[in-house]
C-alpha cells in the first residue's frame, strides 16, 4: 500500500511538472525590444587606435522576474565581451543573466536559407506580362543556386520571382544585445551599458600659413572623426583621448581609415578642451554632436596667430665617415628643407596628425609647399617639419682621401660642395655622421657636435657663389 503511495505521489509530480513547463513554454512573455528612440544619453569616447568606448542610457519598463530584453541599435563592430550594463535608477534590482549578440544581417541569402525545407510560391510571369502563374514549391537547397520541388519534380532552379508567406521570426536584422535577466520589482529603468567598438578613429589635421620671409606663421587645427563602427551616436557627448594605449591586438579588427576630402570653413573659437588624464591628454568638445555611421566629421580644435618659425637647410651624409670610398668621385645629395616651431604658445599640446604648410605667391595665392607628420606634441616641445627639398641648392660631396694608419684606424677626408644659386644668401646646415672613437683632424669651418657619432657644420652661402666645406676624421675602431 505504502508502495503504491509512493508511486501515486511519484506521478502526481511528474504530471504536474509536465503542466508546469508546458504553461511556461506556451505562456513565455515575448521580449522586452529597447531601440535607440529610448535613449535619455549617449557619451562617445574616441582613441587613436581605432576604438571607442560607447556609455548608451536608455529608460525601459520591466516586469518583475526574468524575461528577455533585446537592446537594439549597438555598433556592428561591438566586442561583446567589454559590455557592462547597469541599471542607474534600481541598482539592485535589475541583473543581467546571460547575453547574447545577435546580428543576423537581412539580406536574400539568409531570408532562403530560413526556408529550406518549407512551402514558398514562385510568381511566373508571361512573355507578354498580362498574365500571372502561381506555384507552389518546395525549396530544397539554397546552396549555390536553388534547388525547388514542384510537382513531385526537381528543378534546378526556376525563373520568375520567389514569394515568402512571411519574415522569419528569429531573425534579428539590427545588432542587437540579447539579455536573460532578473528584476526584483516592476520599474521603469534607466539602463546604462557601455561597451568598446573597433572601426571608430579620430586623427589631427593642421594648417600653416607661412609669412613672406618664412618667420611666422598662422595655424589652424582641425579634428576628423572616422566612425566605420555601425551605428550612430545621436547628440553625443564626445571625448578624444591623444596617447598610446596599449590593447590586447588580438581582440581589435584591423580597418583602413577612410578620409573625407571636404574642406571645412574656419571656426571663430576652439571648440575643445583640453585636460590632463592619466598619461594621456583628452579632448572633450563642449557640446553635443552627431556622429553617424559611414561619415567622416571634422570639428574645429585650435587657431592661432603670428607663430614664429624658422627656415632650416639640411644636407649631409649617410656614411659613418670611415672605410673605403664606395660611390663615384662625386655625387650629389639633396638639401632638405625644415620649418622648426615651439609648442609655447599654441595653448594646448598638439596631438598627433599631418600639418599642410602654405604659402601665398607673388600674387597673393595661396600655394601647398609640403607637409609633414607630427607625433603627439606637450607643451614647451619643438616641432620640425620636413617640407620638402631645396630646387634652387646644389649639394655634392666628394671623398677626397681615404688612408689606413694603423690597426683598425682610418683618415678620410671629404669635400662637400654648395652652390646658391637663389637671389638672397642662405644659410645651410651641413649634418655629418662619424663612427668610433673619432677626432676631426682638420677642418674649413667651425662645428658643433649634435651627439657622440654627429657633428654639423653651419655654412652661409651668398647668392649666386659656390662654398666648400672640408674636413678630415680620424676614426680607431
């Protein structure tokens, strides 16, 4: 008797079990959607590196229990495993389960692949398009080509235009954050996530202006941010952050940065400010922007007046100033030419972009004469920038002895010609590399050693003359 309790009891269990997952399966609530139309804010955090560090809030209803909630509208490059979400308003109340990324892409690839094995029509349409024919078909294969049943026959393919009953239900055609979560009380949330994306950048562009006789300069700086990430950022508090960060490269896809080639009207006043942060400098525009996907946006960071500059000529050698003579007797070598600035009174430190420098012609137009890329730049630091090389300046250099003194010691001797042949007189920096233990035993001009192996001479040439630095090392090694 007390065997078949048991059982009775046993079974009981079992079938009132079985009702209870069949309510639930039946009964499932459907999932919470959340799109971008229930943000309250969004704050784009933007690196060098091709990363952003998205804060999204949304305000959202949720029932008391578990349930699904999909947070739809997230970047497309999004890696799922940096997201944090929180609730701001219930901190307590609201826990994320389980998550899940979906972003099943609509296109007419994947709508067949969700009715292979199942019932579709084919509308066929007649060579004099007045008439219309309806077939049923069964689609067997989508797999290079579709493979159709009709009428107890296989048809590799079949024309006229194919008709779904309707959209699949389980495909998500927005990047869409999938959560399994837990609310202790029914409230409405403001839910904050934040998550990094790849395929955003941002990169410095500036613009020179130099003076008739090259001593000072006007500058303008402009920022581009490059959003390939796949979503927008509606009305966004916007922060750059100029440094190198250092990433785990496994985890971030590697894009190309795309430029937008519009020129932008010049702003009145910066629009940034710049603050210290960590080891790094961040840049936060002090407004709202939007930044949509696939759009390049430039925003207008300095300007400033009246820079002084100076024009710098360079030539010199690649040698190390001792072995035997390697080249023809004499061979020319350019004269490069430098404008060298201080970061002193920019007001802000340069992060790191290309610089374009310009200059008006005789009639008053303005002209590109080079550019040049500069790293990120403190306060107080010099800027150099290579703009191009001498047309108008003749630099050769002859190897005028070369002899061995000893064991592993040398002499030689060198000749480097220049000619002016500009209307004013220049004056050329003459950048000589030496290697060992060296001494300059003889030399036409004074010079200054730049370091342990570089010595450089200063030389003025007038205009139309032709002068010659000579100069002979000795090197142990």
């Amino acid at each position: 008797m007390r065997v078949y309790l048991f059982r009775l009891k046993t079974l009981v269990l079992i079938i009132s079990g079985l009702r209870v997952c069949s309510a639930s399966g039946a009964g499932a609530p459907a999932p919470i959607i959340c799109t971008d139309s229930g943000r309250a804010a969004v704050e784009l955090t933007v690196y060098n590196n091709n990363l952003g560090l998205v804060k999204d809030v949304r305000a959202v209803k949720l029932p008391q229990g578990s349930g699904e909630l999909r947070f739809m509208d997230v970047a497309s490059e999004i890696m799922p495993v940096t997201v944090r979400a929180v609730s701001i308003t219930h901190p307590g109340d609201f826990t994320v389960l389980e998550q899940n990324y979906e972003y099943d892409l609509m296109n007419a690839q994947k709508l067949l692949d969700k009715y292979v094995g199942k019932k579709i029509k084919i509308v066929d349409v007649t060579e004099y398009k007045d008439k219309k024919q309806e077939l049923e078909a069964i689609l067997l294969s989508n797999n290079d080509g579709q493979i159709y049943k009709i009428n107890d026959q296989i048809y590799l393919g079949y024309p006229g235009h194919t008709v779904l009953p309707s959209l699949p239900g389980d495909l998500i055609a927005r990047p869409t954050l999938a959560w399994l979560f837990e609310c202790k009380r029914p409230a409405e949330h403001r839910i904050e996530i934040s998550y990094l994306t790849a395929g955003i950048n941002w990169t410095a562009d500036y613009i020179m202006v130099l003076n008739k006789d090259d001593t000072r300069s006007d500058l303008n700086g402009w920022v581009s941010i490059d959003n390939r990430s796949g979503a927008t950022y509606t009305e966004a508090k916007i922060t750059l952050v100029a440094g190198k960060i250092h990433t785990a490269e496994s985890q971030l896809r590697k894009q190309g940065l795309r430029r937008a080639a519009d020129v932008m009207a010049m702003a009145a006043e910066p629009q940034f400010e710049e603050k210290e942060f960590f080891e790094y400098h961040i840049y936060n525009l002090q407004r709202p922007a939007t930044v949509k996907n696939n759009q390049t946006k430039q925003i207008h960071l300095l300007q400033a007046a009246d820079i002084a500059v100076e024009k710098e000529l360079l030539t010199g050698s690649f040698n190390t100033g001792y072995g035997p003579r390697q080249y023809e007797a004499t061979r020319k070598q350019p004269v490069d030419v430098f404008v060298r600035m201080k970061n002193n009174n920019l007001g802000i430190p340069l992060p790191a972009g290309v610089v374009r420098v310009y200059k008006n012609d005789e009639i008053g137009s303005r002209q590109l004469i080079g550019e040049d890329r500069i790293e990120h730049t403190p306060k107080d630091e010099e800027i150099k920038l290579k703009i191009g090389e001498a047309f108008d300046i003749i630099a050769e250099r002859t190897q005028k002895s070369y002899n061995e003194i000893g064991s592993r010691a040398y002499e030689a001797a060198w000749e480097i010609s220049l000619r002016n042949h500009k209307k004013e007189r220049v004056k050329i920096g003459v950048v000589e590399k030496v290697g060992g233990d060296w001494k300059i035993v003889s030399k036409s001009h004074p010079y200054t050693a730049v370091d342990a192996f570089t010595i450089r001479f200063d030389v003025s040439v007038p205009a139309g003359e032709e002068v010659k630095v000579t100069y002979k090392v000795r090197t142990q090694m």
